[in-house]
C-alpha cells in the first residue's frame, strides 16, 4: 500500500502521514485507530519497535 493509499483511506493528508511516520508530529489517539483499522494490524503494534 503506498502512503498516499494509506493517507486517503485513513483520511488525512500523505503530508500529515509522512510527518508521522518521520516522528515530526504526533497523532491523535483517533487518527492511530485509523491508521491502525486500514492496515488491519492491532493500534498497539503501532506503538512499538517491532517489525509488523
């Protein structure tokens, strides 16, 4: 899935994305739901190191 994929389903922008991805901003609790529910992987791993 390319990040403009995972930006449209999840609904926000791929320039918010890629800032998350490269840690120059924080998201929402709801926003990483989002994330999380298009990717179909638990919120949690999310939050970690691990490879998915």
């Amino acid at each position: 899935m390319s990040q403009v994929e995972l930006a449209d389903e999840a609904g926000i922008s791929r320039s918010y994305l890629s800032k998350i991805e490269t840690g120059k901003a924080q998201c929402s609790v709801p926003v990483l739901l989002q994330i999380a529910q298009v990717l179909n992987v638990d919120a949690g791993i999310l939050l970690t190191d691990k490879d998915i």
